[in-house]
C-alpha cells in the first residue's frame, strides 16, 4: 500500500505505482468520483486479469483517464471538433467522451467495439498515477461486478489484498454521481449515460 496526501501528491511520489501498472499489475486507486481499479490498457493479460478479479462480464467495456488530453491522442484514433471542444470546457471533470480506440488497446478493454469512453479526472492522485504509467488507464471501479462503489481504501476488503493489486490510499473520495459519458462524434451528440454534468450543458456547450 502506497498512502499519498491528495492535496501534494507527487508524479514522483506515485513511481512504484508506474512501475507496477507497467510490469503488468493491477492498481486501486482514488478518483473524483470512487475508487478505481487501473491496469494498463494495452497490456492484453492485464486486462484479463482485472476483468478476473471483478469478475466483469467480458462483454462490457472498460472506461479509461488520461493525465491530459494529449495522453488521450495516445489511445484514440482521433479527436473530433465537437468532443475537442467538450474537452476543453469539461475536463479536468466528469464527462466521459466516445472516442474510437487506437489498434495498440487491447480489444478486451472495449469488448471488440473499438471505442472508448474516456475523461480527464479531477483529482490529482488519478492524473499523477497516468502520468507516471506513461499512458492512459482502465478506470472501472474498484469493487466485484455488481457490488457497490468505494470511497475509501479501507472499503476494499479481500480485494485490495489480492497479491496482483497495489493499493495507493489517498482519503475518502467524495462519491456521488459518476460520469457524464457522450458520443459526439456523429452529426447529434448522444447521451450515452447521465451522470454529474447535466445534459443541457453539454448542448449548451456545442451549440453556444
């Protein structure tokens, strides 16, 4: 267990973290909504194994944060016009976006539908834990499939002292609503899942 002050927190104080997400480990996490759970995204048996430990239905995708928007353009195809400009009023914050995924992410992660729906958190711990992976990471939730979200290290419980996963204790995490999540690809946005950001603000947004 690494405990982190989320308010100082460090790229470097988070480098036995990178090294772990890099040799194929699992990492429980603090972000602006719960605890998450990040492997890193192109390594395929990583995948595999966090999709193991929640024992996540192989069919359902994968959310992913980046440490900065050109972190983002390491996974993703492309930014189109409208998720840029959503991007750049929204994040860092809850509004996940639909991106198509880059070939170097394994399919696993967005169960063979080639897309991702990814943000730029707002918590310092989840940027600095990207950053010092050296490239964006899975963001599902740290709990089993079906169980309820964490807000805390504490909450982990057997799965936090799975011998594959690093604990980065950094607090409470305020909880709440999770994510925006919208494609904006297509002519129409579409609101893929309600979340923290209202609808209207996102139209607001593409339409102001």
């Amino acid at each position: 267990m690494i405990r982190i002050d989320p308010v100082r927190c460090q790229v470097t104080d988070l480098a036995a973290a990178g090294e772990w997400l890099r040799a194929g480990g699992i990492v429980a996490y603090p972000t602006d909504t719960f605890y998450g759970l990040a492997v890193d995204p192109t390594q395929a048996a990583a995948v595999a194994d966090l999709f193991d430990l929640k024992g996540r239905d192989p069919g359902v995708a994968m959310p992913l944060i980046a440490a900065s928007t050109a972190q983002v353009l390491g996974i993703v195809e492309a930014i189109d016009e409208a998720s840029s400009r959503l991007a750049e009023t929204f994040w860092p914050g809850p509004l996940s976006l639909v991106l198509n995924a880059a070939d170097r992410v394994a399919p696993a992660v967005h169960a063979g539908r080639h897309t991702l729906a990814v943000r730029v958190p707002a918590h310092r711990v989840a940027r600095a834990l990207a950053e010092t992976c050296g490239r964006a990471i899975t963001a599902t939730s740290a709990n089993r499939s079906a169980a309820p979200s964490v807000s805390s290290a504490e909450e982990l419980d057997d799965l936090g002292r799975d011998r594959r996963v690093l604990v980065i204790d950094a607090g409470r995490t305020p909880g709440g609503l999770p994510s925006t999540i919208v494609d904006a690809r297509g002519a129409q946005p579409r609101l893929v899942r309600e979340g923290a950001i209202p609808w209207n603000r996102v139209l607001d947004c593409l339409n102001g």
